[in-house]
C-alpha cells in the first residue's frame, strides 16, 4: 500500500500541485479585474468604462487594438460610398475632413477612404504657384514638371521624415477626359484608363465632381453648364486660391495640350477656356498623396478647430 501511495504521488502530486497553482492564479487574476459581473476595474491609468465583463472584454480588445483609421473616419464621418468605385467620400460644402498631417494642423483635408484603407488627403491651400509643365505636355508621366516637383523637392524637403513614412505609393488615376462628358462612370473610366504609381499628384477632376453633394453636378457636362450654383456644395473650393491644377488631362491631346483646373468661382476649366493659358502658365499646387492603411486615429473629430491627428 505504501508503494503504491508513494508511487501515486510521484507519478501525480506535482501535476495536480500544478493544477491548483494554476486554479488559484486564474482565480486571483479573474478576480483582480473582473471581480464579479459587475468590472470595477478602476486603475487610474485604465481606459476600461464597461459595467459588465462581456462589454469590458470587448472594450479591452479595442484598447488594444485600436480600429484602423480609414474604419473609425467611415464610421465617425458618415462618408458617402461611391457607386462606381470602392472608395468613400466626404461631400458637401464643409464636412468633418480636416486632419492634421506634416505638422501641419487642419493642413489637409480627406477627399476619400480607400477599400483597401488607404486614405487620400489634398492640401488645404496651395504650396507652390507654377506650370503644370513647362514643356506644354500634359503627359504627366513624362514626367510632367509638376511630377518632378511634387515628387522629388516637396517629398524630400517639405515633408517631415514623419510624414514621409505614414505616405504609400499607390495607383493614380491619369487618363483624359472629354470635356463634354455628360456620364460620370464614362469619364471615371477614362480616367482610370491610364495609372501613374507614385507618392504625391493631384485631385483628378471626378473627385472634384465626386464632393458635390448635389447629384445634379456630378456630371462634367452639367456642372460645367451650372457651375455658379454647383460651386456651393463642395468642400473643395478655396477663395483664397484663384485657379489650381486638377491632375486630368483634356481629351484633344493633338490640339491643346489642355489639363483641367479649378477657379475659386467653381469653374472647372481646360486650355483654351480662360485666357488660352497653356500647361505652362503658373497655376496653384494642392499635392494630393495616400496614407497607409496601418495608420491610426490618435485624437480629434475632424473638424477645422479639432482635425483627426494620426500615429
């Protein structure tokens, strides 16, 4: 009898030592946070709120892990979803759109959330005032000289190495587009007819289009036709800004060379329209680029006074 007790202990006592070590430990850790049905988990440092263990284990997994910022702009910014494209707009004459970016507090704007979580960001107002290319090309992987500028000059010298790394390179869309169009999935088409894969370009003048909130000026033809009323439902205009650059070229490349842009009155313009200014004449830059999908929303709301600040 002594042998096999002595033998029963050998073989078992430390495993079940073990399993009540093990017990307690669950014990004591369940208790410390989740004491009863009711969490009073209350270390001053603890972001938990939840009255409830199920609640508060949900709450812990999203402190943890924090949603991806493109999720949480969809979800806070109640964006339009894009009939023609996989992507979400914000609309409208002044949206929650602002985000702070390179330092630059409520410096840029949101055009879009990408469904693969990238985010597209414009500048609020200009950085440079000059040729879209001064070799009257509207070819932009030329490469146009605005091409060169934004990504070589600006990329390296007036974004932070911060700011630098949240940027991904991603497809842009640079095909022509007929400025009488009067269908906006032909003209997006065309559009995405041609890519340039980069770091920094420009808004393509059917995002222009895509910001209005009014669905009668979302084709280029009647916008172009109804332009001083189209002009008060897009977040898009500056009157600080006379004319800036769309990154679309015209479609009669043989005879103008032309590249949409923008006039604060929301005239939306080729070579040839005003003043026959050619891609050489100098025009406002607002740089378009795409942050990373890995980005996170660390703080704000995303309007002008309090803009989405990302980590």
């Amino acid at each position: 009898m002594k042998n096999k007790l002595k033998k029963f202990l050998t073989s078992y006592f430390p495993g079940f030592i073990l399993g009540i070590i093990s017990v307690g430990i669950i014990t004591v850790y369940a208790t410390t946070y989740f004491p009863s049905n009711d969490v009073t988990y209350d270390n001053q440092d603890s972001k938990l709120q939840s009255t409830n263990v199920q609640d508060a284990i949900d709450e812990l997994y999203g402190v943890c892990f924090p949603p991806k910022a493109s999720d949480q702009i969809i979800e806070d910014g109640k964006l339009e979803q894009d009939p023609y494209e996989c992507r979400y707009f914000f609309t409208g004459a002044n949206p929650n759109n602002y985000i702070t970016f390179n330092n630059e507090k409520a410096g840029w704007r949101i055009i879009s959330v990408e469904c693969d979580g990238t985010i597209k960001i414009m500048r609020n107002q200009s950085i440079e005032n000059m040729a879209w290319d001064s070799s009257n090309s509207n070819n932009w992987v030329r490469p146009a000289t605005l091409n060169t500028y934004l990504n070589k000059t600006y990329l390296t010298s007036q974004l932070s190495s911060e700011a630098q790394g949240q940027i991904v390179a991603k497809d842009f869309s640079i095909g022509s587009v007929n400025y009488n169009e009067t269908d906006l999935q032909r003209a997006i088409n065309n559009e995405n007819s041609r890519k340039w894969n980069g770091k920094v370009a420009l808004p393509t003048v059917t995002e222009y289009l895509r910001t209005n909130s009014s669905n009668d000026c979302k084709n280029l033809d009647t916008y172009i036709s109804n332009y001083s009323t189209c002009q008060n439902n897009t977040w898009m205009l500056s009157s600080n800004i006379s004319y800036w650059w769309t990154l679309s070229p015209f479609s009669d490349l043989s005879a103008y060379y032309g590249v949409y842009f923008i006039s604060s009155d929301g005239k939306i313009s080729d070579y040839g329209d005003v003043n026959d200014d050619p891609v050489q004449s100098n025009k406002e830059v607002r740089p378009a680029l795409y942050l990373s999908s890995e980005v996170k929303i660390a703080g704000g709301t995303g309007t002008q006074s309090d803009p989405y600040t990302i980590e």
